[in-house]
C-alpha cells in the first residue's frame, strides 16, 4: 500500500479538496446531460459511478470523519443507489497511512517512550487502516497484540467535516439543512465518542464481560495500562474478514454457525443490554480459524433510551400492529406521525410505515429465518427506491435514535445476506413492558 | 568551581523567576558564589549561555534521536519528520526559556542570534540526510538547485519554531500536523517529479538534433 505522504488538516485545506469534488461533480453533471442530448437511453448509472468515484477519493485523502461518513453512507444500501455503494465499500478497507516518525511521537507523547521500548517488537508499517486510526502488530512477552493509532487532529476536524459534508448530504439524501441539522448532530456525538480511545477501551472491557455468555463469540483482551487517549492495546486475534472467509467456501453449517453469532451478539445487546455495537461493517469482525465470531471494535455504541426502545420494539413484536389505534400511538411516539399531519397524512404514513415495519420485522416473525433469500432484501431496497421517489419521504420522519438502529439492524442483515445464512431469530426476544 | 551546566541551570531559574536577565555579571556570580572572572572563563556573556541551550537541546536531540533503533532503516524524509518530531519534544522541556530567548526577535526573516550555533548543527543534520537521500535514489540531484536543499528545510526549521510558539492546541496537537505536512511538502520537492523528467526529455532532444534533422522534423 502508498503510504499517505500529506493530509490536508486545514479547514481551508479540506474545504479546497471538497470545493475541488463539488466541481468535479458539477462536472460529471454536465458530462451527464451533454451526452444525454445525444443518446436519451443514458443511464444515470453512469454519472453515479463517475460522482461515487470523484466523491470517494476526495473522501479517501481526507482521511478521519470524512471516511467515517463514506462508510455510514455505503451502509445504507437501501437509500443510495448502487454505484456510490460499490466505491464507497472500498473505504472500509483502504485508507493509506501516516507516516513511521508521527507513529513514533505519538506513542512518545502517551508512554513518554517510543514504542520499541514498550513493545518487544512493534511494526512501524500499519497493516490496516480503521478510519480514524491505523493498525499496527506488536509482541509483548510472546504475545502478539493489535495496537490501534489515532491520526492526530481527528476530533478537532470532526465538526468541521461534517459541515463541509453536509451539501453533499444534502444533495445525496436530498433534504434540506435544517432537517437534516438533528441527524446530523446524532452523527457528530457518536462521531467525537469515536476518537475517545480511553472511552473505547472501557467499553470494549465492559461489553466484552456483559456479551461473555454468548456462544460462538470471543473478544480480544484489552490492555488499558497500554492504551491512551489516541492508543489502543488488544490481543492479535487471527481470523479472516468476511469476504476471505467466504472466498473457503465454508460449509451451510459453518455460515450459519457464524450467522447465528452475529445475530446473537447483536439481539442480546439490543434487548438485554439496551445498547448496541452500532458499527456492523465487515472489517469490525473476525472468523478465527475455531469457528467463531471475533469482535474487535467498540468505537461506537449507541445506547437505546427506553422512550425509543418501548413504541419501536413493540412493533417488531407480533400482535400490535394489528390494532391500528396503538400503531399510531406508537408512530406518533416516534415522530414518524407529526403531531400538525392531516387526517389523509396520518392514513398515509400509517399505511406507508406499517409496510416498512412489517418487512423490517420480518426476520422477527418467524422461528427461523433464511437470509440468503434475496426476496427479502429486493423488497427492502425497493421500498427504499420507492420512497426515495415519494414527495412525502423528502421530509426526514422520525426521531434520531433511528439513524444508528436502523444502520446497525440494516447492517446486520446484510452481513447475513452476505454470508448467506439461516438463524434461528427467536433467541433473544424484546422486552416489551 | 561551578559547572557550566550549574550556571546554564541558574542563569534559566532566574531569567524564568524575574522574567528578565540579571542586573550585571557581577550580580549573577556573587549569587553562585564564584568571581566574576571564573564566570568569563566559561562564558563570556549571557547571551552565551542562551545560545549554549540552544545548542545543547539541539545535540541532544540528534543524539537521541540517532539512538532509536529503527533510524538506520528511516528514509531521508522520515529522518527530518523523526528529527522535527524528537525536538518540539525536547524543547518542550523548556518552553518558557526558550520562548523567552526568542522574545527579542522581532525580525522574523533572518535567523537569530541566538541560534546562530544550531544553525550549522541543523545544516550538517540536513546536509548528511540529504546526500544520503540523494545516493539512494530517494531524492533527485539537480545541478545548483541540490546543494540549496539545506536552505528551503532550514525555512522550515524556522516556521515549525515559530509555530510551535504560538501553538495553543492541546499537547502541541498542530505542531505534529504542521511537522507532517510541511516537511513531506519539502521532500515532496526534493524527490523526483515529472518536470524532471520534462527537463530530461528536453535534454535529450536537443542532445539529439542530428537525429531530428534527418527525420525532417
């Protein structure tokens, strides 16, 4: 991999490099609609890949919050058509890193030694970058460890990158500033928890002990006299991500082993714990070569209130949507139903939702449910481009805890689809009072 | 006898107390308890003694710095971002003093006195990385413009310097990025670019204009 020779930390220097994508945009939009005059049948598929492409590597170089919104962005496939979707998968995995001496001063700064004094070894080459840091290979008393590196300046920029990604939002997602302003401030509280690495570790250990019981599922060990507030120390856990995992052609029983983990992990969390592991992109998961699921990142946790937890979960759980008055109270609860709607817009979003919730929940409805079945997820994606389309759904609904539980539920059952298996849904039930 | 480190030590405890440098030499040795003319055997001024700071934060630098074990296996460039890196630490131990030396400087653009030792410390360092950059092929050698090297990272010793002065973020966060970018933009510079091999390919043309005439062009 190039190492990354500069970053633009400036907000001047980031603001050129986004002025400098918003142009090339504007460019792929001329592009567009010039060859457009000639050839009607143009697909916008085209201008997507060009504008995804333009976007992604703006994104790339700016490195920290920027890339942290590329990848929420491509977590939700359902609101983005599939060519930003392609590019911006790629930033879950490849960001260039920062180069060795930074590395060195920063260990300096933390331990007030450079890291081959801590460490009987440590490799200076990162061997993987984790958006707001960088991964690096250590070995303490015959012990291999993960070490984590925070890029220097990450929270100082998060506020201003997200204000300088807020017109492409806008233009992505196509809502308006002030909507967008309360989703927007969720995503920046959950954005600056993320670069508190001390933070990360006590709720890597908390949640590690909480989830201890699940089957299938292990966790690295952390080491808090080893981590700082821009260092994290865990154990080297061997495994592979996901994609190398399916690239062994594992058997049905293994996928769904794995699934079944997966699944667990998350439904225990949401149920039991009320709060969640709220970032399900691949590269936070290992399957280590015993068959079992490794988690090994907690930056980000989004814990449920039970005003959110209460009217959302009881629409998961069977019964209630057949009373058509409690699914309104419920929606209301939720500001999916706004309190000055009309009588045909309560009908509308009523009807609108109560489409949306059934298929959410379907996996819910059932014992057992299959993941690999593409039906469910055509059905989900074409209910987003459907409501992409709708004049009703420019208005943002509902309150912002959604934002993250949608990613995380989203999330997790695309990484089912992907790993194409079949779990038993009935493990960890919500608690309705 | 007093030690020059002793009287380094004393000369910064009072300038830092008082905020000011002592009345006289007189004054200064009759509080270390030696004669004035024991003071002028190790140091003939005061502003000897700042300078010998200096001096000194600066060679411990690049002795530390030449300790740590991967060194050897820097690039040219990762020796001076490691160099910059090791000595706002290092200064960071008196940043008050050193603050305090560079008060008086008002004129930004010429190198101050006080620095008039580190100055050809620092230039060796650049000097030694530069030619090593430029025997392994990390850097490009270019005639005249090569041995001006030195000069365009000494600008930046000068800015990180004053950078850091006025840095207020937090564990000096903004020096770190200042060091990052402006030294890789240096050596971004240095090393072999596409204008270089315009400049090649002009060369080459001219170097083969016989050639050129026969083709008719």
């Amino acid at each position: 991999m190039k190492t990354q020779e500069s970053m633009p930390t400036t907000k001047v220097a980031r603001s050129a490099k986004f002025i400098e994508t918003g142009f090339r945009i504007g460019g792929n939009y001329v592009k567009h609609f010039s060859k457009k005059l000639f050839n009607p049948d143009l697909s916008r598929e085209e201008l997507n890949e060009d504008n995804a492409e333009d976007i992604y590597n703006s994104l790339s170089e700016l490195k920290g919050s920027a890339l942290k919104i590329a990848q929420m962005l491509s977590m939700d496939k359902n609101v983005l058509p599939k060519a930003y979707v392609n590019k911006f998968t790629q930033s879950q995995y490849n960001a260039p890193p920062l180069s060795g001496p930074l590395i060195i001063k920063t260990f300096t700064k933390s331990f007030g030694k450079s890291p081959d004094k801590i460490f009987d070894t440590f490799n200076l080459n990162s061997i993987q970058a984790a958006s707001i840091g960088q991964v690096h290979v250590a070995t303490l008393n015959g012990k291999k460890l993960a070490i984590k590196v925070q890029y220097p300046g990450v929270a100082d920029s998060i506020s201003s990158d997200l204000k300088l990604v807020k017109p492409f939002a806008f233009r992505l997602l196509g809502m308006s500033e002030k909507e967008l302003n309360i989703y927007i401030k969720e995503v920046e509280e959950r954005l600056l928890e993320e670069t508190d690495y001390q933070l990360e570790v006590r709720r890597s250990i908390e949640f590690s002990k909480a989830c201890s019981n699940l089957k299938n599922t292990v966790f690295p060990v952390y080491y808090p006299e080893l981590s700082s507030g821009k260092i994290i120390t865990m154990d080297w856990i061997e495994g592979l991500h996901l994609k190398e995992f399916l690239a062994t052609n594992p058997s049905q029983k293994l996928k769904n082993k794995i699934g079944q983990a997966l699944w667990d992990f998350y439904n225990f969390q949401q149920h039991e714990l009320k709060a969640v592991h709220a970032d399900p992109h691949p590269g936070n998961f290992l399957i280590t070569p015993d068959e079992k699921l490794a988690v090994i990142d907690f930056g980000c946790i989004k814990e449920l209130p039970e005003n959110f937890y209460q009217p959302f979960f009881s629409l998961v759980v069977p019964g209630l949507m057949d009373d058509k008055a409690k699914t309104i109270k419920a929606f209301r609860e939720l500001d999916m139903i706004h309190p000055d709607d009309n009588k045909s817009q309560i009908e509308f979003y009523y009807k609108s939702y109560k489409e949306m919730i059934s298929l959410f929940a379907l996996p819910y409805r059932s014992k057992t449910f299959d993941f690999s079945k593409p039906e469910f997820f055509e059905n989900l994606y074409a209910w987003g481009d459907k409501i992409a389309k709708m004049p009703e759904f420019k208005q943002p609904r509902g309150v912002k805890h959604f934002i993250y539980v949608n990613r995380t539920n989203f999330g997790l059952y695309t990484l089912l689809n992907e790993l194409q298996a079949t779990v038993k849904t009935d493990t960890f039930q919500p608690k309705i009072n | 006898m007093t030690s020059p480190d002793q009287i380094k030590k004393s000369y910064i405890d009072h300038v830092l107390t008082n905020g000011e440098a002592p009345k006289s030499v007189y004054n200064f040795a009759k509080s270390l308890k030696m004669s004035e003319s024991d003071f002028y055997k190790i140091f003939s001024s005061f502003s000897m003694i700042e300078k010998k700071v200096w001096e000194d934060l600066t060679l411990q630098t690049l002795i530390k710095m030449k300790e740590q074990e991967i060194w050897p296996q820097y690039s040219s460039r990762e020796k001076m971002l490691s160099f910059f890196y090791s000595y706002v630490e290092v200064l960071k131990t008196q940043r008050s003093f050193i603050i305090y030396t560079l008060k008086n400087h008002t004129k930004r653009l010429t190198t101050p006195e006080v620095l008039s030792d580190v100055k050809p410390l620092f230039e060796n360092f650049s000097e030694d990385i530069i030619n090593e950059g430029i025997d392994t092929g990390e850097l490009a050698e270019r005639k005249f413009i090569s041995n001006r090297y030195k000069d365009a990272l000494w600008v930046q010793f000068a800015f990180i310097i004053n950078f850091w002065i006025d840095d207020d973020s937090a564990a000096f966060e903004k020096t770190d990025e200042a060091i990052e970018r402006g030294i890789n933009v240096s050596f971004d510079l240095f090393q072999k670019s596409p204008l270089d091999n315009l400049f090649e390919y002009g060369k080459f043309l001219s170097r083969n204009s016989k050639f050129r005439e026969k083709m008719g062009i």
